[in-house]
C-alpha cells in the first residue's frame, strides 16, 4: 500500500479544525427556528415544515440530534461540521474517479476551502447536507457516464442518495437536471437505460410522499422568497468567490505556467463537469429573472463541479504547494474573521440590555433580531422588565425569513404612528422611560420607524450599541432614544 504524501495529513487536520472552528458562535435566528421547530412533537413539526419552503430532512435529522445531544451552539454546529467532513471524503473519493492522485487532493483542497462549503459547515441549517448529497451524486453518477461499470451497488447507492437530496433542498432538482442534460448531449451511448431507470426510481420517493405539499410550499415562498432580489451579473461573481476563495489568487497564474509545461495529456471530461455545473446553476437565474429564486447559499449544488474544474485549472501548477496555499489562506481567513467578529450579535446585545435596559423602558425589534436575541435573555436568571416589542409586527409570525415589507409602505407607517401612541402612553407613566431600537439590517423599512422615533424622541449618540455592517443578528446597531 502506497503511503499518503505528508500534505494529505495537513489538508485533512485542517478540515477537522475548519469543521468545528467558531462552533460556540451566536445563534441565528433561522438556526432557531429550525431548532424550536425540532422540539415539537411530530405532527406539529411536520405542520410547521410543509408551511415552510423547505422539504423534511434536515428537520427530521436534527429532532433526532436534538434529542440525542441537545440544543447547545456546539451540538448544532458540530451536525453541519460532521456533514462537511463527510462531503469532503466524499468529494476526495469522486475526484479520485477522475483525476491521479495529487490532482484529486488538490480538487479535494479546492472544495475544503471553498467559502461557501466552510458557511455550510458553520451554520445550522441544511446546506452542509445539501452538499453531501451533491457530491456523491456526483460520484455515483460518474459511475454510469465518466467512468462506467457494472456495480449493482453505485446503481443502488444512486437512487438512495438522489432520492435524499430531493427531500433537503429543493434546489437539489437542478442538478439532477444538469445530469439529464449532460447524458443527452455526451453519454447517449453509455448505460442510458439504466441510467435512466435509476434517475427515474430516485425521483418516485419524493413524488408520492413530498410533491402533494409542493403547491401550498410554492404559494407559501411569494412570501418567505420575497426579500430575494432579482439576480444579476453580480451576483453570479459572488456565487463564483463563494465557490472559489482563496484559488482565485492562484489563477492568473496558470497561463504563464501552461507556456512552458504545454496543457496536460488526460483526457477529463471537462465539458461534462462544465454542461452540469452551467445548467444546474443557470436554470435557476433564469427562472429568478421570472420568479426571483436565485440565492448564493442554495449554490451549493454547484460546488462539487466547480472543485473538479478548478483541479483541472490548477493542474500545471505544483499541486502540492497550491493544495498547502488554498487551505493555509482559508484557514488564516477563517480564524481572522472569528477574532474579529462583530459586537452585534445576538449574544452580546443580550448582555447590553441586561445591563443597560431597565424597567419600563421600552425595546423595539427589527427585522429578525429578535427571536435570538431573546434566546440569550432567558437564559439569565432575571430578565430585565422592559417592554419589548417587534417592528414590523408581523415578523414575529415568521422569525426565519424578512419578506419584502417595504411594499407595505403605508399599513408600516400607520403601524409605526400607533406603536408610537403607545410608547409615549408608557413614557407618561413610566417617567423617564427609554426606547431600544434595533437599526440597520432593512434600512427602508427602518426609517419609516425612524422618522416618528426622531420626531417625537431625542437620540442618544453616545449610548447604544454600533458595528458599522449588517450583522448575522440582523441589525448593525442598537439606537437609543430619551424624552426630548
């Protein structure tokens, strides 16, 4: 048995670190949700996810996670991190269907530091799942076209894990699309019926036991999905520094190189990796141009294609010291942006009104900063008694997603004058009564309440709470207003 080259030994000890770097971070207020959701008994979970946008499996995966292991920071990230260790010898052992071995790790590399695949790994929702589905589809999808054989069990496997894929994201359907694609125009020849027969197996789960709940979930997303803009050109240059990271500092130097080492002698199928990766992508920016849909986390389908085409970029170069590079810049990337972690988040604007808010003050919620934020403050023995309240109020009927409020316009100011009525009634009573306003996330939104506080209040510049960007809290500073 041929011993692994010592670099291996590196890039594996840095994904187990990269898997769980940062996993006592603040919660989400997505994250949450799909935890609370989790605690509810069965019925009523599943009640709760066919009323989201989402299919069941993550949901089912993490009640049983939660139940096991609880419901710490640590125990929901340490689910998305394992996730991602397992997707990253996934996408080792699919690149080595491919590719020799140096270029398999330096493909493997591409994708441990993948931004995108590191966020998945820290965040306690379903893309890290999203990704292990998408990469051994891949695999055992190159067992019928790239690499064809005979193996019962890759036919198997196929199905199985097609069929679980549909049930975590719904964006998965695109890259199976980019696969039917990808067969009609390069691999007619090659095991078609059975790859056809398993492509159509796959499907049938989901068909009978998820697609009756799909109409009520589309018609439930022209709310969750209206904050989601039309896409353009710029965000296909996020989706692709998302995928890419720290490679793409190494890419303008492949041409030079290729001068003197000529291109490489295999035979990869490029255009296949390519035909897939384009149409599993661009499928969705063209409906979004429709029905906006388009968002940078859901790329995930993409990424595994994306590290097998990157690889092959790479390939003149000295495989070794790129594959060292991508993850020693990511690693330094990821610990500089944990040590510099904002102030704003959930955690820490807990502590600020413990110590600061006081009875018959008043705390105003935007946006989705709520439902963590009080996370935080019931864990403390005593609660600071202000008032607390949400702007808009209609958040607190769907704390994981924002919507697209500010076409509300007028029912946001009439609601905004009537909270107002309210808080100077509490004032009068209460004396010298403060108002807490957490600012910043959905600024349109924010100063429809903003106009009545600084009309009827005075702001306080020097007290608060102030980050300077848009935090995962979603706000980037807490404003604090005094009777004029």
């Amino acid at each position: 048995m041929v011993q692994a080259p010592r670099y291996f030994y590196f890039i594996w000890i840095s994904a187990v670190v990269f898997a769980f770097f940062g996993a006592t971070n603040a919660f989400r207020s997505d994250e949450l949700w799909s935890i609370y959701t989790s605690l509810e008994p069965y019925s009523r979970m599943m009640d709760i996810v066919r009323g989201d946008t989402h299919p069941p499996l993550f949901q089912w995966t993490l009640a049983v996670w939660t139940r096991v292991f609880g419901t710490s920071e640590i125990s929901d990230r340490v689910l998305p991190g394992i996730t991602y260790l397992f997707s990253c010898i996934a996408m080792y052992r699919l690149a080595r269907r491919i590719y020799e071995r140096d270029l398999a790790m330096l493909a493997t590399a591409v994708y441990i530091a993948s931004p995108l695949a590191l966020f998945a790994a820290h965040f306690g929702r379903m893309y890290a799942l999203l990704g292990l589905w998408s990469v051994l589809s891949t695999l055992f999808y190159v067992s019928f076209s790239f690499k064809p054989n005979e193996s019962k069990v890759d036919f198997w496997l196929y199905i199985i894990v097609n069929a679980l894929g549909t049930f975590t994201h719904i964006w998965f359907f695109f890259i199976l699309f980019g696969q039917l694609v990808c067969q009609a125009f390069f691999y007619r020849q090659v095991r078609t019926k059975a790859f056809l027969l398993a492509y159509s197996l796959s499907l049938i789960p989901y068909m009978l036991l998820w697609a009756p709940y799909l109409p009520g979930q589309i018609m439930r997303s022209k709310t969750a999905n209206a904050w989601i803009p039309k896409p353009g050109p710029a965000d296909l240059v996020t989706v692709l520094f998302m995928f890419g990271g720290a490679a793409w500092l190494l890419a303008p130097a492949v041409p030079f190189v290729w001068r003197k080492v000529g291109r490489p002698k295999e035979q990869w199928p490029i255009r296949a990796f390519a035909v897939v990766l384009v149409v599993a992508i661009g499928t969705p920016f063209l409906i979004s141009q429709v029905k906006p849909i388009f968002f940078s986390r859901f790329t995930m389908i993409g990424l595994p294609l994306f590290a097998l085409l990157t690889a092959a970029y790479l390939s003149s170069l000295n495989r070794r010291q790129v594959a060292v590079a991508l993850v020693s810049i990511s690693g330094i990337g990821l610990a500089f942006g944990q040590w510099t972690a904002t102030p704003c988040e959930s955690r820490t604007a807990a502590a600020y009104l413990r110590e600061h808010a006081s009875g018959g003050d008043l705390v105003l919620f935007s946006t989705l900063s709520r439902l963590p934020t009080e996370y935080y403050l019931r864990q403390y023995p005593q609660r600071p008694p202000f008032m607390a309240s949400t702007f808009p109020a209609e958040i607190d009927t769907h704390p994981a997603y924002p919507g697209r409020l500010i076409e509300q316009a007028d029912a946001l100011r009439a609601e905004a004058k009537q909270w107002l009525a309210t808080a100077r009634g509490l004032q009068k009573k209460n004396g010298e009564a403060r108002v807490f306003f957490f600012h910043g996330f959905d600024l349109p939104v924010d100063a429809i309440m903003q106009k009545e506080l600084d009309e009827a209040f005075t702001l306080q510049p020097a007290e608060g709470m102030h980050c300077g960007s848009v935090t995962d809290s979603y706000f980037n500073d807490i404003r604090v207003y005094r009777v004029k």
